[in-house]
C-alpha cells in the first residue's frame, strides 16, 4: 500500500527578479514501512519538500496523497486536525517550546488535539529515548541530543503513519547520531511507521532502504527499494572517478 503518492508537485517562492521554484514537477510514491532518505545539495528543495509532505507548507501546484487523502484539499482546521493525528515532524532545530518541561512539550500536540497522551506509549517512549530522569527538565537544561530526542518523543507521541526528519542528526556528535538512527530504526522496524529523513550523512543514507536525490527542485535519482546500497556506492565511485577525471585528486601513484 502507498501511504504517500506524490504528483507534479512545483513550489514557487516570490516573484519576479525574486522568484525560486524551489519544487519543479517532482512525483514519487512510498510505500507504507519505507524508511527513505532525502539526499542532496545544500538549497535543493529537500526542507521545501518535507515541509509540504508535513501539511506546515503548501505547494503551488500538484497533489500530495497521504495515507488516502489528499491533503492540499484540506481547510487549514482540518489540516491541523490531520497533521496532528497522521504526522511525526522532527525539525532540525527541535523548535521546543522553552517554558514547557519534557513531558509537557512531549504531550502538547495530543492535549491540543483535545486528548488524553496514553500514558504507557508515554513511559516507553521516555524509556526508550533515555528522557526518564529528565522528565521536568525544561529545554535549556537539556544537552542537544537530549533536545533532539524530546522533539523525537513528541513527533512519536501520535503514534503516527508517517514520521518525517529533517536533519535529525545534524547537530549531533556521532555517537548520538547513531543511537537516533538506530531509534528511528527500531521505530519503523516495530510499528511499521513510515521514515522519511533527510540527510547530508552517507552513511546514514547507506542504511535506509532507498535513497531519493533532489537537485536543483527536481529528483535525479531514485535508488527504488532495497538497492538503495549498490545504487549509492555506484553513485560515490562514479562521483570519486568524476574528480579523478577532472583532475582533482591532487596526488599521483
Ligand atoms: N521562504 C522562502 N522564501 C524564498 N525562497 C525560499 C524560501 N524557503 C526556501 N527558499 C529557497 O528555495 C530553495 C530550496 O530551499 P530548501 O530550504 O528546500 O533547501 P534544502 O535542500 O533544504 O537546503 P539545505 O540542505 O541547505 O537545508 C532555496 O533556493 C531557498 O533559497
Ligand atoms: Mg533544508
């Protein structure tokens, strides 16, 4: 089953002199239990695009199918309804909010969502990420990878289909970036949760099970399920042999 199908999506930024098409045509479809990475350069359109399959941007034009509903026809109410209930969105910088302690910023999307947080998906989720003894510890208190988990705990908190990163690990030493790695892993090994994480790590984007590269708004390559590795380590050689050729390499025998 496809949780998300993607067509002709474009986003254009400003006009005029001004104007970016951050987005141009790009169509794809994943699979539900996919765990995907988004790889390319800086200014791509890799955060436009996430963004948009979040529901916290809209595209200019094109469709975006998740879990069965097209969400670009959703009023901005039942949008946020939507989002909330479908949608784990870790961003790169936490976006925390600084008064609330970590079981409070962890709970908000679900009391606003005029819930109770399920206790028990609570306590494992605190287990799991290491946060049980940091429970009333306000942001500031915490280090970065500790933030970084708590904005993991909230995305996970709705139990949702679909769980999208953007840079997770960016600012981790990689030791942390490998156990939240491994996190989102176990994640989508054990609910079949949806992964979608974007990345600058090659060896992070070695371990996903497929490998999507946008340049320039448009995707280039798409390694499809489970040759994500090859494809990739074909791409690094190709790339290593690129420079070779155009004289980059600097040293001889
Ligand atoms: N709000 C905005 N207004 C105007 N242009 C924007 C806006 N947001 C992004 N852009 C432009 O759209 C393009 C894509 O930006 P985006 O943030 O998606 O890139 P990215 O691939 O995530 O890059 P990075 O790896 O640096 O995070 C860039 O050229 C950027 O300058
Ligand atoms: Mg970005």
């Amino acid at each position: 089953m496809n949780i998300l199908e993607i067509r002709n999506l474009c986003k254009v930024y400003g006009t005029g002199e001004t104007r970016v098409d951050a987005l141009k045509d790009v169509s794809f479809d994943i699979e539900q239990g996919e765990f995907v990475a988004i790889v390319g350069p800086s200014g791509s359109g890799k955060s436009t695009l996430l963004h948009i399959l979040g529901g916290v941007d809209v595209p200019t034009s094109g469709s975006c199918n998740i879990a069965g509903t097209d969400i670009e026809k959703l009023d901005e109410t039942k949008l946020a309804i939507f989002r909330r209930r479908n949608i784990g969105l870790i961003y790169q910088f936490y976006n925390l909010i600084p008064i609330l302690n970590v079981e409070e910023n962890m709970t908000l999307p679900i009391l606003l969502d005029g819930k109770k947080p399920d206790r028990k998906l609570l306590n494992d989720l605190v287990d799991k990420l290491g946060l049980k003894e940091r429970l009333s510890h306000l942001p500031n208190q915490l280090s970065g990878g500790q933030q970084q988990r708590v904005s993991i705990g909230r995305a996970l908190m709705n139990n949702p289909a679909l769980l999208l990163a953007d840079e997770p690990t960016g600012n981790l030493d990689s030791e942390n970036s490998k156990e939240i790695i491994a996190l989102l892993r176990k994640f989508n090994k054990d609910n079949n949760q949806t992964v979608i994480i974007i990345t600058h790590d090659d060896k992070i984007a070695l371990s996903a099970d497929r490998v999507i590269t946008i340049e320039d708004g448009q995707i280039t390559r798409d390694s499809g399920k489970m040759s994500a590795k090859k494809d990739l380590s074909q791409m690094m050689r190709e790339d290593i042999s690129t420079e070779r050729s155009a004289g980059h390499s600097g040293r001889k025998g």
